[in-house]
C-alpha cells in the first residue's frame, strides 16, 4: 500500500518522536553499577535517595550496599538456595504480610475522618493522665549562625528589643543557618548536650549565652515556657501528640472491624489448636 506524502510526514515525526523519547530515557536512566545482567541506574538510585541523591556519601553508601546485597544474592542463586524449601517459605510468608500491609493501608485511607477540635478535646479530657510529661517541655525561640560577631551582636539586639524585632533588624546576614520561632521540645530532642544543659538552667524570657553546637556554628536561645516532667501540659501545647494518639486508636479499631467483617465472609474453620 502506497503512503500519501502526508502520512509519511506524519510517519516520520511519530518515529522521530518515538527515537527521542527512547534515547532520552535511555540517557537518564544511565547505568551505575552492574554485576552480570544486574543494573543499578541512576533513576533507580534517585527514586531510593529521592531528595537525597546528590548526597556523595549517602550515594557511595547506597551504591555499596546495592553491590554487596546483589553479589549475596547471585552467590545464594549459584548455591541453590533460592530453590530451598525454606526461602520459598518466606518468600510466600512475606509475600501475603506485604499483600495484607498494602490492604489495610487502603482501608485506612479510604475510612479516613479528618477528627474535629471537640473529637481531640474530649479524647484529652478522658485520657488526660497518659499524658503526664515524662520530660522537660520547653517553648523556644532559637537562632544559628556560623559566625561568633554576629551572633553577639544578634544577642545584644535581642536582649535589648523582642524576638521578632531583632529578627527583622537582623533579616538580611547571611550568617543566619537556620531560626526556629516557638518551637516546643523535649529535653533530650535538644542537641547537642552543652545546649540542653545550657536551657534546663534558664527561666521565662530569658536569653541564653552564645552556644557553639559544633565547629563554627553558634545557637542563641530564648526560653519563652518550661513545662516540668510531671505535669500535664494544657491541650493547646501537645494537640498534636493528642490527634496522633486519636488516629492510632481509631484506625485500630477500623483495621479490628475490618478483619470480623472478613472473617464472617470467609469460610473460616478452626479445627483446633
């Protein structure tokens, strides 16, 4: 059968298009390591890192561990022992826990119920002492730079002015690493120690001294509340602890329901223990 003039034209850009397609595939998904026929790419090793892909030493570590678990596995394969009695086993064990994982994480987002404040408030009201603080809690605003001038010269302004005053004077240095405004944590999720140390001794207010945390990194912190261990911190504070606490108790009794319903649908028969 003889083409028109322009059906080869629109022949002719379908393959260009197909051909380019394949090839910038074929470019992006450029190999990285191989042992025999098995290829770790690079897409493969982005997807496994995802933000993380441009990390040297995470990528080295990863590529590692890739060639040390596929030389087991070919090795075990050359051994026999993928035909064993016992790998086949647990293949088929892990096969139906992850098939069973995969369910009930679809019924969980299918029965999903985002909880309303007074859901969340009664729930703290009628378990109030499961959350008696096992902890210090404390409310901070906390600073970094990596330059020793002006941090002094933020603490100064601090000491002088507000928090937010002295942020927005301070707005522009590029010494600034990070700043973290009203932010609550746990005694021990304060690192590193000589920061943990440094806060446990300060009152409301008050503006600690300029903390290096590590070479050429330096923490200012002002303690704005301190919740001692033993006490039950107001709702408003640890919400979100509490809507955790909610969703895990409700999705167990989703997932508790789930599975009475399945074994009324299936013909289960227990012949004895």
């Amino acid at each position: 059968m003889k083409l028109s003039k322009s059906k080869k034209t629109l022949l002719f850009i379908v393959l260009l298009l197909f051909f380019s397609y394949c090839t910038k595939k074929k470019e992006s998904s450029k190999e990285i390591v191989r042992v025999n026929d098995a290829v770790l790419t690079e897409d493969e090793l982005k997807i496994a890192l995802l933000e993380k892909s441009n990390n040297a030493k995470l990528r080295e570590q990863y590529i590692n561990e890739w060639i040390e678990r596929e030389v087991l596995y070919q090795k075990a394969v050359e051994e026999g022992i993928t035909k064993e009695k016992e790998y086949n086993f647990i293949i088929e064990k892990s096969k139906k826990e992850l098939a069973g994982a995969l369910l009930i994480k679809k019924i969980l987002s299918e029965n999903y119920n985002e909880p309303t404040e007074e859901e969340l408030l009664s729930f703290y009201e009628s378990l109030k002492e499961d959350f008696r603080l096992l902890d210090e809690l404390y409310n901070v605003n906390v600073i970094y730079f990596n330059n020793y001038e002006d941090a002094l010269r933020f603490r100064s302004t601090l000491i002088e002015s507000d928090w937010n005053r002295a942020l927005n004077v301070f707005k522009n240095l590029t010494s600034i690493i990070e700043t973290k405004t009203g932010e609550f944590y746990y005694s021990y999720q304060l690192q590193p120690a000589n920061l943990a140390k440094v806060v446990s001794f300060m009152n409301p207010g008050e503006v600690s001294v300029i903390i290096e945390t590590e070479p050429n990194h330096f923490a200012i912190v002002q303690l704005i509340k301190k919740i001692n261990r033993g006490e039950i911190p107001p709702f408003g504070i640890i919400k979100d602890k509490v809507k955790e606490r909610f969703m895990v108790i409700k999705n167990k009794e989703v997932i508790q329901n789930f599975i009475k319903e399945l074994i009324s649908d299936y013909d289960v028969e227990i012949k004895g223990y």
